[in-house]
C-alpha cells in the first residue's frame, strides 16, 4: 500500500510539533491527513493508539469510514492479506503489529470521563471548533507514552495531537486564541506546563493546498462562492478566523460602523451598568450610555445625533484568567470592589445607576445572597428579565439594534461599543447559533458579555420605537 501527501499535509506530517492545528479552509486535506498519518505511524510503531475523534459519532463514522478515500478503501489490500482487520462493532481498527485506531466519539462534556482511563500516544480531533475547551484540555491530558518504546527517530515527537478545523462553531474562540493567534503560522512554541507543556503550531491549509480535490472536482471552489454569505464564503474559501460564519450576528456585525472611538457623554444622557455573573466561568460587567437624542461630541470634534434610546458601551470589566472562558472565581466582594474601582477610574462614579444584573445572584442561602454582599460594598443592582422567551427575545432586539446603527441614516435606537471594549470585540461578532434552535445563541459558547448586553436591552423601557427584527 502506497500512502500520498501533499506539500503542506506533508509538513504538518514531518513537523516537529507535538500539538498541532493544520487547517482553516475547506477542502484542505484535514482528514486525509489524519487517515494517512495514522496509518504511517501504526506501521511503524509497534502497539501505537491512535484516537481519532469527531464530536458526532454519524460524523465519524461518514467522514473516515465511507467512500472512495476512507479507511476501509485505504487499507482493503492488507485487510485481503490479514495484515489490518476493522472491528465494526468497537471501532477501531487493528494492525499486525499490536497498533491500534480507535474511532470514537465525544459529543457532551460528561462524556469526556468515558477516556479516563485512557492511554492515548496519538490524539486527533477532526473539526476541533466543534468540541469546547473543557473536552479538549480533558482529552489532551490523556495522551501518555505509558510503558511503550517508540523507535530512536521517533524519540520526542510522541505523544503527538494532530487537530483539523475550520473557523466557526463553539469552539472558535478558543482554538483561535489557543493556535492561530498565539503565535505567526507554522511557528513551533514551547508551551508552558499550564498549557500542557507541548510544542505547539498552526499549520494553515487552503483549498490550494489540496490539488486531489482541485483536479477531481474543479468546480468545488464555485460552490463555496454560492453559499451566499459573503462571510461564511470567505471563512471557508480562505479560512479566514477573524470572521465566523453561520453565527447569530455575523450577518449585521460591522465593525467600522458599529465600533467608535470613546467620547465625552453627554451631562443628560443617562449611565448604567449590567452583569452577568459568574465564577469558573468568567463574569461580565458592562457600563452603558444611553442616549437622551441630545447631541454628542465624537472623538473628532463633530456633533452627532442618535436616536433616543441607543446605547453605547463606554467600558467592561471581563472576568476571564486570559483564557476563553475561564473565569476569576473571584469572591462577590472583590468584583463589587472592582466595579467600584473601575467606575472611578471611568469618571463616572457619580453618574452610574444601577443596571440589571443575572437574576442568580439575589438568590439566597442562610438569609445572604450575591446581590446582597455586593450592595454592602456600595454595588446595587436590578433583577435582570430572564422570563420565558425572554433569551430570544433580547436576541432579537438585539439584531434589530445593530441593523439601526449600520442604516445610513439612523432613524431607530441601536447600539454602539467604544473601541477600548475589547472583550465584546473579540466575543460577540463570533457567537454561534444553537444548532438546536438557530433563534438561540449556542450556550457552550463564550456567551456571558452577550447574556449580559441582552439583560441591558431588555431593561430599555424608557422607548417603545425598537421592534424584533425578524430571523
């Protein structure tokens, strides 16, 4: 049996890396890669465990074991000869040697605990942005040499994770933070033991870079014109991360328009703040300007007017350890301490009202509560809506706030972010839709800032001009 690369399925194959991500167009190989490398290093290493993993097990099961290119057609000359033998029934396929593929599955956080005990020398996620950071950390710390002895060209280079993904789904956030931004494409870094001590790289990979596809289907690129999004076009035509196709706002989300330079708020228009809280997950604290329809000073030096109603998001305080969707767990106290700190930093001490906040944290137990403790440290809040049907609702108004402001010329309230808002920027844009309910956002997502904007819509009761838009 011959096995084929193309040049850049062929460095992801020979890099010296322990932890990589080859991918971000469609059509770029990811899973022939996988395939063929799997195969190479069962051979090669006696008593070797792949785990090939993809979230659904339909999924696996169409994309490595059926068709023209899958493990069955790639391995039937050895299967004839009683060198490999697929197990249907558990999965995996076994070579003569003792290696072993196992094709497997993980579609809830729960079942990550399945692998416990698992001894994984080789790991692979095909379409890691579907899969959260929980599953991932939880599956990367099962990968072990144990008592196997790989071969001295093959000294540091096992255990070995070999992910393929394009942008998008629940999980983009965090893969994008965690290989394509933490360093320039196909540098290997060392990474620290809290980020599992491996070498880690981003391999990009395009439709270029496949040319079976190009040859075999010429007029595959055609169709990714004609998905019609121009954002999901360009995600998968050219695996651009700084956009995500499919998700709840990409359609409306313009960042020229909807992004401002910090300005003086007018004496008038009113301030506020919203919470969402949270304490392994990260918390979010929003401070509001909401506009009166008095003229405003923008950054430079022009007036403009907004309509009554729209809102800016002057300042937030995201409480993240630096990794997505990682929280603080810091005590009620000391984000009441901080929110008192950051609105004298703000200058708007004096002027913040109390805005909604997550409706959990007036909940209490032995007569306290997390609102309670707050207010003992001079933070009061209002219980956010969270009534039925509430979530799409904000949702709604909410698209119909960013459509206001990209119009031409405002005639509804919308919505505005200061640039200095950064933890919005980088969260909101990227939101997935639930493939449960494509009117919800998914909630395995880094969804807390957009939960929070969404208490701070629907607290607007002051107008009655905004309606849904419809999705």
């Amino acid at each position: 049996m011959e096995l084929h690369l193309h040049p850049r399925q062929t460095e992801a194959f020979l890099s010296t890396a322990t932890e990589i991500l080859y991918g971000g167009a469609a059509g770029g190989g990811k899973s022939h890669l996988m395939r063929t490398a799997a195969i190479a290093w069962c051979t090669a290493i006696p008593g070797l465990q792949v785990y090939i993993f993809r979230r659904i097990s339909d999924d696996l099961a169409k994309n490595h074991m059926e068709g023209p290119t899958g493990f069955p057609a790639m391995l039937s000359e050895w299967i004839e000869q009683g060198h490999a033998k697929i197990n249907w029934s558990k999965n995996s396929i076994e070579f003569w040697n003792g290696a072993k593929i196992h094709l497997c599955h993980c579609q809830y956080e729960k079942d990550r605990f399945k692998y416990q005990g698992a001894e994984i020398h080789v790991l692979m996620i095909d379409e890691l942005t579907h899969f959260t950071d929980v599953i991932y950390r939880y599956l990367r710390g099962r990968c072990r040499l144990g008592g196997l002895r790989v071969p001295a060209q093959y000294l540091g280079l096992f255990p070995r994770i070999v992910n393929g993904s394009n942008p998008g789904g629940v999980g983009h956030n965090w893969v994008k933070a965690t290989f394509v931004d933490q360093a320039a494409p196909m540098v290997i870094t060392q990474m620290a033991k809290e980020e599992g001590g491996m070498r880690r790289q981003y391999v990009p990979a395009k439709l270029a870079d496949n040319p079976t596809l190009t040859e075999t289907d010429p007029d595959y690129v055609d169709r990714l014109e004609g998905l019609g999004n121009p954002a999901l076009v360009k995600a998968m035509r050219d695996g651009d991360w700084n956009i995500i196709a499919g998700g709840m706002f990409d359609d409306l989300w313009d960042q020229e328009k909807h992004v401002l330079k910090p300005f003086a708020i007018p004496a008038s228009w009113r301030i506020d703040r919203a919470f969402d809280w949270g304490s392994s997950k990260p918390f979010s604290v929003g401070f509001w300007a909401e506009s009166d329809g008095t003229d405003a000073i923008m950054a430079d030096g022009t007036k403009r007017a907004f309509p009554r109603g729209t809102l800016f998001r002057i300042g937030e305080w995201y409480g993240w350890n630096g990794r997505p969707n990682e929280g603080l767990k810091m005590s009620d106290a000391g984000i009441a301490d901080g929110i008192v700190t950051h609105q004298v930093d703000m200058g708007i001490q004096d002027r913040v009202k109390p805005g909604p906040a997550d409706s959990s944290i007036f909940d209490e137990t032995n007569g306290d509560s997390p609102a309670k403790i707050q207010e003992r440290h001079k933070v009061r809040w209002e219980k956010a809506d969270k009534s039925p049907g509430s979530r799409k609702r904000g949702w709604s108004l909410l698209r119909g706030r960013l459509q206001a402001s990209a119009a031409a010329r405002m005639e509804e309230p919308g919505i505005f972010v200061f640039e200095s808002c950064r933890q919005f920027i980088r969260t909101m844009p990227v939101l997935p839709r639930s493939e449960r309910d494509p009117d919800d956002i998914d909630t395995d997502a880094e969804d807390h800032i957009a939960d929070e904007v969404r208490y701070r819509i629907l607290a607007v009761k002051r107008i009655t001009t905004v309606e849904p838009l419809r999705m």
